[in-house]
C-alpha cells in the first residue's frame, strides 16, 4: 500500500484503485474493510487520542485541598504523631487513586463523545453510502465530500465538482486549492501542487468530490508533522474556577485558624496545640468535593448522551441551566425536515397543481382543483416539463432506495428530486439526455442554486436555477405553454402576480423556492464552461414557475417551546425561509401566538413590544444599528431570510442585554455565531465544522433535546449545589466545633478538641461523601422548569445563608454533647494530654464525650442530606424529600443507613478507638446522641418554615 501512497498523484486514477483493490463504484466491501483495519490500525492522529493520565494525576495532587492534607501531614510526621500522619497518607493516597480513576474514566468519556461528535467519513462500501467515524476509514475506502466537510484521510480524487480545499494547514498557503483529476506527472511534485490529491485534516470550502484512500493514520502527511499539532487544551470551567478560588480561599482560612489555636495557647508549640491546629485546618476543606463533582458530571454526561446530546465540552453541562434564549433553526430542528414538494405553480394557470404521495416514496398524484391531472398531459407545457427538469438536475440528492428511505443530501434537494421521480423524470432518468457539467453550488448567503447542463448538442448548455424569491429579480423573461418568450422587465403586474401567489403558499407554511432557466453557450462567453462567472450565467433568465415544499413541525416542538417559556426561556426562530413561511411555523410551534387570539388581543392593551419587531427579516434586523437594536423593547422572535451574519449580530445583541444564549447551527457558515453562542449546538448531521465550533452535538436534531439538556444542565447543577452545601455546612459546623472548643483548656493549659482529627476524616470522607454523592444522582425537582434561569453561579445567598445557619445547628448541638457530658454529668475534668495520650485512665470521661459529639455529628449530618434534597419545604411533604420520597433514592437511604451504624465500631474497637480516633466506648450516652438528632430535626424544620415565610426569591433548585 505504501507504494501508492507516494505516487498516487502521478498516475491514473483508475490505476490507483487497481492497486487498492476498489471498485470505482462499489468501493470495498465490508469485510476487507474490516481486514484492512485490522491491518492499518484506527484512522487516528496518535497526538489525538487524548486523555493524558499524568496530568490528570498532576491535578490531583496540585490543588488547595489537597496542598492542606499534606502540609497537615508533614506537620504531624514532624511532631511525631505517626498515627495521625499515618491515616493522612491514607486519605491522601485514597483521595487521590478515587479522583484519579474518576477523572480519567470522566475524560475517556468525554474523548469518546468528542470522537462521536467529530469529523465522520461518507463512505461508499458493497455499493451503499454509508456514514462512518473517520477512524474507521481505511486505504481503499471510496470516499465522498461536500462543502463544510474536513477531509478524514489522504485521498486520490476521481470525480470534482468544482470542488476547492483550504490546504492552509499543510501548505500555509490561504488561498483554497481549486482541485482536478488527471494525474500529474513530474518529479518532486510538492503537496501543493498536487491538486488531484486531497489530505486529512483539510476543510472543503467549495464543491464536492469523491475519492480513494491512500493512506490514514500516522501515514497522512498530517500524521508526519502531526507532533506540531498539540490537542485543544482543557480550560477550566467557571464552577471550577470558583472552586479552585474557594479552595485558595480555605487554605487561608485553614492557616488563620492555625494562628488563632496557636494565639489562644499563648504560642506555646507543644505537639498536642499543633495537632489541635492540624484539626481544624482539616475540618475547614471539604475532601470529597472534587470526587464527588467529577463523579456527578461524568454521570451527567453520559446520561445525555442517552438522550441524543454529545457533551463535547464539559462546560456545557454549566451554562446551559443559565441558558435565557434558545435561538434555533426552523428546518429539521423545530420542524421534522422531512421536506415533500405539495405545491406547484406556474404562470398562465389560475389554479396551482398539488402533488400528493407520502413523504419519501416516489409515487403521486398530479391534481389541479381537486381532480387528477394526467402527468404527459401536464409536461407537454413546457414551463411544466422545464420545471421538473430543474428539479430533478440542479439538484444535489441522490434517490437509491426512496421505499426503503434511502435518500442521500439536503432535505429540500431531496424533496425536489423525489417530485421529478414522481413525474417519471427523476435525475437517473434524465441524464442519458442531460448531463450536469458545471454547478454553482446553494449557501444560505446567496440562498440560490444553479446548474450548467449538456445535452445532445454540444454548441448549448441549458443553465437551471433555483432559489428564494432573489431568483425572480434576475428573470428577463416568461414563457408561455409553447416555449415563446415575453420580457418581464419593468412589468410589475406580473411581478406582484408572482408575489401574490409566493405569499398565499407561504402563508400555509410553505417554503417556496422560484425555478427559473436559460440557454447559454460557450461561444456567447467567449470562454469555456470551467470559466465561466456565476454573476455572468446567473442573469437574464426566464421565470419558469414557483415550487412550494411542505415541512410539517415535529409535534413535540409545540411542548417544548411552551415548556421554556414556562421556565423562562425565550425562543427565537432563525430561519433562511420566506418571512410568511416562517411566521406561519412559528405560530404552529407556540413561538408566536395566533394572531387571532383573544389572548394577544387582552395582552395588547398592556403590552409595550410592537408586534412588527416580533418578526424581522434579516435585512431589517441588519438595517438596524447596534443603538437601534438595543432600544427595541424586545428582540424579534423569529428573523427571516437569516444569514450567517445575522446570527452572530443576534448573539451580540443578547450579549450587550446580558443574557445568556443557545445558538444552534448546522452549515459550515455557522462556526462563527456557534462559537460565539454560550452554548453552541450542532447538529450531528450538519457539517465538521460547524459540529467542531461547538459545545453540544444534537444526534437527533430534534429541538426538544436542547430542550431537554437544559432541563438535565438545571438539574445537575442544583444537584452540585445541594452537596455543595452539604459537604460544606458540615466543615462549618467542625469548625465552629473545635473554635469553641478552644476555650476548653486541661490542667496544663492546653485546649483539648472536642473532634479528633482522625474523627473528622473520617466523617469528612467515610460518612460524608456518599451522601453527597446520592445528592447528585437526586431526580429534578418538580419545578425546575417552571422557575428563570438563574446567572448567579454556585454561591447564592441563600446557599451561604444556609451553610452557615446549619453550620451553627450542627457544630452547637454536637458541642453540646460534649458539655452535658463533661460538666453537667462528669466532674468537669478535662485530665492532661489528652490530645495525643491514648490510654490514659483520666482521658476516659474526655474520650467518652469525643465519641458522643462524633455520633451525634455523624447522625445530624447523615439526616442533614435529606435537609438538602429541599431548601425550603418540609420533610413532611412529598416535595421536601420526605413521605412517599424516602425512600426512593436508594443510593442515599444506603448512604445514611451505613454511614449511621459504620462508625460504632471505632468506638469499641481496642487501640483503634483510643489511640487513633482518640474516642471511647459510649453507654448511656447514647440517649443525648439520640435527643440531639431530634432537636437537630426540629430545628431544621422550624428554620426552613422561616424560609418560606419570609424568603421572597423564587426557588430554583
Ligand atoms: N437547495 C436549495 N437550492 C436552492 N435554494 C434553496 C435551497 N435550499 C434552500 N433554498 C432557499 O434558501 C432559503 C434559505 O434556506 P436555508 O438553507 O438557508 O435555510 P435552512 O437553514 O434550511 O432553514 P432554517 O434556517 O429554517 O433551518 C430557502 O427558503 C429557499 O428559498
Ligand atoms: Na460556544
């Protein structure tokens, strides 16, 4: 194979797919397919494969809470306490392999779904189109490509259609290569000059093309400099980047907290103060936060993989439950892009023709008022047969198998096409006739398509145009049923005729499209075809009639919109059709209301937004300046005749109001606005580029799982924001434990911690951590949709407000514990050194008292999970978590019941429960542990009984 690879510029094509062993129209089959594979190995850049372990392990090692644990392990081996640094080692260790294995298998995840989201490869094989991961393309694959396409692997064209490449990649050179066929002989041809060959990684700006593979992988010119070409670097997310910041934050706290135990023990650096100091500088850091969020994500993700939406960047998964206003496309997004030609009408005919025949199938009816019209009785018009003769050859789709749906290319292409088979001249049909020779290709800037065609007669082409009503102004002429031409220019009566008609379909919906036509010749231009200009042929071109394709909305486009504007979403229609077309389907969608309705006629007496700006053509929106824009009231809903442009300047425009925008895309124009977009969204079956620009690829295009992201994005991001809080208000309570604590100075002066710092490790990671964990996995409330999206992050007011209050519930209650049993039923005597002395018999009421504020704590904060599934609404209620409710997270009923009983036995166990956990066996203590729950219970009801009361934001978690 490599013997081609080298050379395949300079010999025939035919030659080339004799050495691969490919057929020129079937491709390969399956099976060498999978043969060569095996052979060649994945169609991959090695650089590409992604997931770097050892910078996964780097930040896991290198962050603030992390930096705690050690420093507070250093301290503890240097003062000697070997058990403590012991356990520290532990946990450091095990934090560090569970956030380890988390994270890579998050980011393999992740790679995965990039790879999915990522360049395909339309690939001919045992004669079928098939579309494929580029990494499974091997050499000998018979490829095809289109505008907007990246080029999978190095490739020997055999068929171009004005097809043109940006090299600028591999050769630096910016101007696109304009691409042939024949081979190119001569020694020491440079990549550039070789124009018969295409290469990985290159972007087709222009035309299409169909090729052989020579080589993939490591073996393409990309792979040989591919070591320059380093992976899209990782960057931080704006919750990561408030977490590193709080993580900053916590160490500084944790060093002042040092200061204070060493402050309140007059600076005396004896091992039982620095151990007491080490205490609460891990009381302060919430050890399972960053596992648990990894975790959390990671299940996010592939939850919405699930549901046809390829995170490819993780930071989607944040800002989509900020999203404010969703801009979509129309075409296949809100509607179901399944386009079938309904209407057809031509000049000279009062009625139009309705085309019958379900979606695909290239069977139908021709009627005109009602009854069937004999389909030869209708072509002998001539306008009639020239219509469907550019139907079916300016037309890029590919009809192979209509009743078993296999239909190939645009949904408009493919509609048109289906309705010349249906009048018995599909393109197959027409070629032996006709031959498209030269095409000037659709984009939704020119919103036009031509074709240059050849007949018998070789001195004249036939030019078929097609496009939005632009086309009708670049028409001289009409021809009546013989073929006799009639000047159109300056005729407005006829003009207005055509609009007239243009309108009434569009008003049902209808994407109309203008069919026009012309005669030219080589001789006339002086030049030949390859040459010749589109603004020369594009022009004085007789009007042949008026095409009008039905696209129906997908029925559940109508829920989904209602459903966002319920949450406070607005949506905004973009669309490249006709404004009528698209005012029609976004009424039908809910978009915009019915015009009709008393409910907008009650609305306008208060209502300040005139409908007109509701609606705008792109031409009125780009008509207007950015000072204009931002004085409209409210932005259109839906813009018409969109361009690329357009949406770019509508994404500013939301920017400059300050919302936060969803922009979906599909075209290879559309990198720019999906870029711009706080959440990008393509389309899996839109174009590389656009699917490379953006955050999140839509597998089923369907409108409702933007919708349905959102909703996943909210509930994740509530659910980040209830284990948030509860990781965190049980640091505060420890610490608010050990700084009261302070005060309780034994007989040589020394505070002694009512928590051991092995005590609150273990509660930390062992007891904490997995209900945290089953906070995350918690379904949505049932009214997440139903509140605004809010920007204000992790940290709202109300969650500090409620760290805190919690805090001081649990650190008090549990402290109280300790008091009850020292003073009111002990003798008040806190010993000597029993920080650090483990058997001492005079430690025995202190250790006793240690285990009591540990049970309790651990019990307050297992309980204290269920506070979390409901900011504000009682246990009570079936909302709050509680009632049919309580059990139905199992994850979290495990984690409480376990995480309650797990620590007894460090109470009784021998050695480890005094000279580890520095605690003691428990009696009748255990009737204050149990009171303690209970108030801890009563008090949290009552506080979030204030919360109801009282708080006047809206719930939105
Ligand atoms: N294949 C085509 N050939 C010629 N004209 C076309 C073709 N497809 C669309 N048009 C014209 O261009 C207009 C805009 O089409 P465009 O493809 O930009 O919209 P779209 O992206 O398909 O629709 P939407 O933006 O609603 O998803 C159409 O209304 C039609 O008049
Ligand atoms: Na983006």
């Amino acid at each position: 194979m490599e013997a081609v690879s080298g050379d395949a510029h300079g010999r025939s094509f035919e030659e080339v797919c004799k050495a691969l062993g490919t057929n020129l129209d079937s491709g390969i089959s399956e099976a060498r397919a999978t043969e060569l594979l095996k052979k060649h190995g994945r169609n991959e850049l090695k650089g590409q494969a992604g997931v770097n372990p050892w910078k996964i392990l780097l930040g896991q090692v290198a962050n603030g809470l992390t930096a705690v644990l050690i420093i507070a392990m250093i301290v503890s081996f240097a003062v000697q306490d070997y058990a403590e640094g012991g356990v520290l080692v532990l946990v450091i260790a095990f934090n560090t392999a569970v956030g380890f294995i988390q994270e890579y298998r998050a980011e393999k995840t992740m790679d995965a779904l990039r790879k999915m989201a990522s360049p395909s490869a339309k690939v001919i094989r045992e004669g079928a189109q098939h579309r494929i991961s580029s990494g499974d393309a091997v050499p000998g694959d018979l490829l095809t490509f289109e505008v907007g396409d990246i080029i999978p692997a190095d490739c020997r064209l055999l068929e171009v259609l004005n097809l043109e490449v940006d090299e600028a990649l591999l050769t630096g050179e910016a101007v696109p290569s304009l691409k042939t066929v024949e081979p190119i002989v001569g020694e020491d041809v440079t990549i550039g000059d070789r124009t018969n060959m295409v290469y990985s990684s290159t972007t087709v700006v222009k035309g299409r093309g169909r090729a052989v593979v020579v080589s993939t992988g490591m073996a393409t010119e990309i792979g040989r400099i591919s070591k320059a070409i380093s992976e899209t670097p990782t960057q931080s997310t704006p919750m990561q980047k408030k977490l590193n910041k709080m993580a900053y934050v916590l160490l500084v706290c944790a060093l002042l907290l040092a200061l204070i135990v060493f402050a309140v023990n007059k600076f005396e650096f004896n091992t039982e103060i620095v151990i007491y100091a080490i205490a609460l500088s891990i009381a302060i850091i919430p050890e399972g936060l960053i596992a648990v969020i990894t975790i959390v994500q990671a299940l996010g993700v592939r939850r919405m993989a699930k549901q046809h939406a390829l995170v490819r960047k993780l930071v989607a998964l944040e800002s989509l439950q900020a999203v404010t206003n969703i801009c979509s496309d129309k075409t296949g997004t809100l509607t179901q892009g399944k386009m079938v030609v309904t209407t057809v009408w031509l000049p000279g005919h009062d009625a139009e023709y309705s085309i019958g025949g379900q979606a695909y199938e290239t069977e139908g009816n021709l009627s005109s008022r009602g009854r069937v019209v004999a389909k030869e009785a209708a072509l002998e018009d001539v306008n009639f047969r020239t219509l469907v003769e550019c139907c079916a050859l300016c037309n890029t789709a590919n009809i192979v198998e209509a009743s078993e749906g296999k239909v190939w290319g645009d949904p408009t292409e493919i509609a048109l096409q289906v309705f010349a088979y249906k009048m018995n001249m599909g393109k197959p049909m027409l070629r032996k006739i006709k031959e498209p020779v030269e095409e000037f290709p659709f984009s939704s800037d020119t919103k036009r398509m031509s074709m240059v065609c050849q007949g018998a007669d070789k001195e004249l082409q036939d030019v078929y145009t097609k496009g939005a009503e632009v086309v009708l102004t670049i028409c001289d002429n009409v021809m009546d049923r013989t073929g006799d031409l009639r000047g159109i220019t300056g005729d407005e009566e006829f003009v207005k005729l055509v609009a007239v008609h243009q309108e009434e379909m569009a008003k049902q919906g209808l994407r109309v499209l203008v069919i026009a036509y012309r005669q030219a010749s080589e001789k006339a231009f002086g030049k030949p075809i390859a040459k010749w200009d589109r603004a020369e042929v594009e022009r004085g071109l007789t009007f042949i009639g008026l095409v009008g394709i039905r696209d129906t909305p997908r029925t559940e486009s109508e829920i989904s919109v209602r459903q966002c504007h319920r949450a406070g979403i607005s949506v905004h229609m973009l669309t490249g059709d006709h404004k009528a077309t698209a005012l029609t389907i976004a009424r039908e969608v809910g978009i915009m209301e019915p015009v009709t309705g008393s409910k907008r006629a009650r609305e306008a007496s208060h209502a300040v937004v005139p409908i007109s700006t509701s609606v705008m053509t792109a031409t009125e929106f780009d008509a207007l300046s950015e000072k204009e824009v931002d004085a409209l009231d409210e932005l259109p809903l839906v813009i018409a005749r969109c361009t690329p442009s357009t949406k770019v300047r509508m994404i500013e425009a939301l920017h400059r109001r300050n919302k936060f925008a969803a922009m979906t895309g599909d075209g290879v124009n559309d990198a720019p606005s999906l870029k711009k977009a706080d959440v990008g969204i393509a389309m899996g079956a839109g174009s590389d580029v656009a699917k490379t620009s953006s955050d999140i690829v839509l597998t089923d295009n369907n409108f409702a799982t933007i919708v349905q992201a959102v909703a996943e994005g909210r509930r994740i991001f509530s659910n980040i924001r209830k284990f948030v809080l509860h990781l965190l208000s049980t640091n505060a309570g420890q610490v608010i434990v050990l700084l009261i604590g302070l005060a309780f100075k034994d007989g040589s002066g020394t505070s002694v911690f009512p928590l051991s710092p092995v005590q609150i490790l273990f509660l930390n990671l062992v007891t904490g951590t997995p209900p945290a964990m089953a906070l995350g996995i918690e379904p949505a409330s049932s009214t997440i949709m139903q509140v605004p999206p809010h920007l204000r992050g992790l940290f709202t007011k109300e969650l500090i407000m409620d760290i805190f209050v919690y805090g001081s519930f649990i650190g008090v209650l549990a402290l109280t514990n300790w008091v009850l049993i020292i003073y009111a039923f002990g003798n008040g005597d806190l010993a000597t050194l029993c920080n650090t002395a483990s058997n001492l018999d005079p430690c025995s009421t202190v250790f006793r008292a240690r285990s009591a504020v540990q049970m309790s704590f651990t019990w307050m904060i297992l309980f204290h999970a269920y506070n979390c599934r409901h900011l504000r609404a009682s246990l009570f209620t079936t909302e709050g978590g509680g009632r049919s409710r309580f059990f139905a997270n199992k994850v979290l009923v495990a984690s409480v019941f376990i995480g309650a009983v797990m620590p007894i036995p460090t109470l009784y166990i021998p050695t480890l429960n005094t000279d580890i956990f520095k605690q003691g066996g428990l009696t009748w203590e255990w009737v204050i542990v149990m009171i303690t729950l209970f108030v801890f219970f009563f008090l949290s009801e009552v506080y979030k009984l204030l919360k109801r009361r009282f708080m006047t934001t809206p719930y939105n978690m």
